[in-house]
C-alpha cells in the first residue's frame, strides 16, 4: 500500500497514516471488510517503525474505522464484503496512489429522489436543445468533425469567442493566452501534475471544492487549510502561514465559493496577489459560478488584475449550459500556459471539436441573456428554499442566504451525528453531501451542502421539507438521548 509521508512537518507520521486510510475508507477506496496490511508489512513498505503504524491504527480503531482482532488483523469496519473468488490473490494487495476520492464516491455513487448532494442546474433549466439543434446540424452538414482531431489548445474561433466573454468580465487577455480543457476539472488536473509533486505546499480554504482536493492529494502534496469567514479566505492568516511554509500554489473559488457559498472581497483579492507575487507562486482562480449573481454582479476575477502571470484563471461553460459538453477556458500567460498545453497534449490529444463548435454559436450570440434569465429562476429556488428552511429547521441549525451561485451551507447543532443522519436521509430517498468530504484532512465538520437546483422546484420543496422534517426528529431524539445519559 503506498503513502506518500511527509518528514518534517507539523503532522506527525502517525497520523499522516491514519489520515490517508481514512480518507480511503470514507472514499470508498477501501471498503468494508477489506483487510489492512500487516504492522509489520506496512512498516517496511513504509520505511517507519511497527510502533508508528500501530499509533496509527489504534487510532484508526479509536475513530470507529477499522476494527482490530489478536491473531486475526486489522479489517475496515462495518459490514464485511466478501471479494469475488480469484480476484483477492492479487488484487487486494496492488498498490496504486490514490490517496482519497471523494468526488467519485459522493457524486456518482448516490441514486435517490431528491438528489441534493449534486452541485448542477436542473436539465430543464439548461439550454440543451438548441445546443442539441446546433450539434445535430454539425453533425448533418460536418461529419468531418468527428473524424478530425482538435488543436491541443482548442478551437480558434471558440477561443476568439471565449476572450471576448472574459474581457466583458474585466479580463483582458489574446486568445492565444487562452486552452480550452474538458471542463475546470481537468484543468485542475493539468495544473497539479504540471507544477505539483510531493512535498509541495499547496494552500486553500477550509473548506473547498472536493475535486480539487482529490487532484491535489493525489499529487502527494501537502495541503494546508486556510480558514475563512464572511469575506472568503483569511488572507491574513495565510500571510502567517506562508512565512512558515512557502506556498507552491494558492487554489481559491473567490465568487460564490463550493461549497460555502462565500465571496472573497476585492481587498482581499488584491492582498491575494501580492502574497503571490512576493512568493513567485501560481493562484489558481477557479470561477464556475461568477455568472450566477442574484443582485449585484461580483468584483472582478483576481485574473483581471493580474499583470505578471501569477493567475491561472479557470472559467467553466459547460457546468452553466451543457454539463455534458464538458466545455470550460484555462487563460495563463507565457510559459506556464505553454507546460500545460504540453500536458493536455499528453493527456487527451485535444477536446473534441464537435462539442467545441456545438457550444460555440450560444456562447457567442445568447449566452448573456440566457445567464440573465437563469439567476432570475436561480434567486426564486433559493429564496424558496430558505423561506423553507426558516419554516422547517429546528432550533440551531445555522445558515445565511447566499448571493449567487448553487448551494446553501448549513452549520447543523453539535447533537447531530452527520454520518447516522446521512444514511438515515438516504434510506428515505434524501441525499446531501457531508461537509467532511470538503475538507483536506479526516476533520469531522458540522456543516453539510444542499443544492437547490438540481430538479424541479416542486420536487426541491417536497425533498427539502422532506429531510428538515428528519432533521427535526433527528434532532430531537439526539437530545432525549442526551438528557436521558445526564
């Protein structure tokens, strides 16, 4: 089993284990009943001493994930799933390197009625048949499309297209500065196995987008959380943190942040980027949600007033019109954008240029007043679901209105056992995403992520009345519980 361990830091090896292989297990990289490799076979792996490991297990045991028999071994807890004959003689025991995956086990894995762990707009609200219209038309009269590789950066004209959406936005750039990828999620990709390798210190905010933090862990770097408040990220906290550790890399969602919901203020934008450029480090500026205010349009991307390259901007369409496109822009500047081509050359050969000209026309011609009409329809979800949550949510639930994007964030009481109430929901068809999952680290987390976009609005009322009412039950029996106890 690989780990990549870090010397030196502030994590003790210890819990750098036990911290990985919870995260493989609340992943789902490890399931249950799979047996863990040996004290003595991990320490050698490992290069530690059988005391180390043993540290590490018996607070993996303490935790509640594995479970621990003399003689017999360590297995991961719960239920013990028997592997399909023949595969357990080798399979068990292949190494690979992924240190968690938490994007595939929450967001793939869940079928249910009310699906509010799933940051995306209801089909119904996306323009998917004129884009189907456009694409059948291609598809008609350019059937050489589909036989024709794309440019490794991405279609001029679409690019040409993109550069004047960014510069409406404040950002002024050529279009050569610009790479189409299949969505922000292989940018991220690109830009981690680019400039990220172990060690390496990447910094970004407690909590943030489980994706990104998959991609980054994966790269054996170190991760370290900035906390933040009603501003976004505390830039002057991560001033003190990177006098300790220089940063490799700043990943920030400053508009609208998943899963929070919160925007980084101009002030702090700017105090971003010149932490950046006095430590010579990247910011990856993830933006998916910009387009989606509900009153006042956000300040302007950290990018628009990025002079030296220090900015890899990340701007996602797809996730706006058409999820399955998978369409999104990277826009850097000399050779950082020059490496991550190379890399997306060596990683797909191109995104497929039939879906790059579907999207095309609609983002040049009716993308404004379609994003318009969206917030219009995305501000009523919201203002529905929070008139619901004032109705329905016990006392000590905690949340705040968000002004623009997907997802409302809520702080549940300290009563509430998040894992239990999580599969208490899904067995009633209910699905959120745990707050946990929005973390670097195995910290537990009293917040959880509920979409309001995701289906029909009168499915969202009934699925969200539906689990605040569990929630109550929930809440009350934990405080029987407990007054029973003292």
């Amino acid at each position: 089993m690989h780990i990549d361990l870090l010397r030196g830091t502030e994590v003790s090896l210890p819990q750098q284990i036990s911290g990985t292989l919870a995260q493989r297990i609340t992943s789902g990289l490890l399931s249950p009943g799979t047996r863990l490799p040996s004290v003595r076979t991990l320490a050698a792996s490992l290069a530690v001493s059988q005391m180390t490991v043993s540290k590490a297990y018996a607070e993996l045991e303490k935790r509640g994930h594995i479970v621990c028999s003399q003689g017999k071994g360590c297995f991961v807890a719960e239920e013990v799933k028997q592997p399909a004959e023949g595969m357990a003689s080798w399979q068990d025991g292949y190494d690979d390197y992924l240190p968690r995956a938490q994007l595939w086990r929450n967001f793939d894995s869940l079928k249910v009625q009310y699906p509010f762990h799933l940051a995306s707009i209801h089909h119904e609200l996306l323009p998917l048949a004129d884009i189907g219209r456009i694409m059948a038309k291609l598809v008609t009269e350019h059937p050489e499309l589909m036989g024709t590789y794309g440019n490794f950066q991405g279609d001029l004209e679409l690019r040409e297209v993109m550069r004047a959406h960014l510069l409406d936005r404040g950002i002024p750039l050529h279009s050569s500065e610009l790479m189409i990828t299949s969505g922000t999620q292989q940018g991220i990709d690109l830009v981690a196995r680019t400039f990220v390798g172990p060690g390496d210190t990447v910094y970004m905010e407690s909590p943030s987008y489980t994706g990104a933090i998959d991609v980054f862990a994966g790269r054996g770097a170190e991760i370290i959380a900035v906390p933040t408040d009603s501003e976004g990220m505390r830039v002057d906290v991560l001033t003190r943190m990177c006098d300790r550790r220089k940063p490799k890399l700043i990943y920030t969602l400053p508009t609208f942040q998943n899963p929070s919901g919160v925007t980084l203020s101009m002030a702090r934008r700017q105090r971003l980027l010149e932490l950046a450029r006095s430590y010579r480090c990247l910011i990856v500026e993830d933006d998916p949600f910009s387009d989606l205010y509900f009153r006042q349009a956000p300040p302007l991307p950290i990018k628009a007033l990025d002079r030296e390259g220090h900015v890899v901007y990340m701007k996602s369409f797809s996730k706006v019109i058409a999820p399955g496109c998978r369409i999104a822009c990277v826009a850097a500047s000399g050779d950082i954008l020059s490496r991550l081509i190379a890399a997306k050359s060596a990683s797909d050969l191109g995104s497929p240029l039939l879906t790059q000209r579907a999207v095309l026309p609609f983002i040049a011609r009716r993308y404004d007043a379609y994003a318009a009409k969206l917030r219009i329809s995305l501000r009523e979800r919201m203002e529905k679901a929070a008139q619901l949550l004032k109705q329905y949510a016990p006392p000590g639930v905690e949340w705040a209105p968000p002004e623009g994007g997907l997802n409302l964030w809520l702080k549940l009481p300290a009563a509430i056992n998040i894992r239990e109430l999580h599969g208490l929901a899904e067995r009633e068809g209910v699905s959120f995403l745990p707050g946990e999952v929005c973390q670097a680290g195995d910290q537990a987390s009293p917040y959880i992520r509920l979409c309001y976009s995701q289906m029909p609005e009168a499915e969202m009322v009934q699925g969200l009345t539906q689990f605040l009412q569990l929630l109550a039950r929930q809440l009350g029996s934990s405080n029987r519980t407990n007054d029973s106890a003292s």
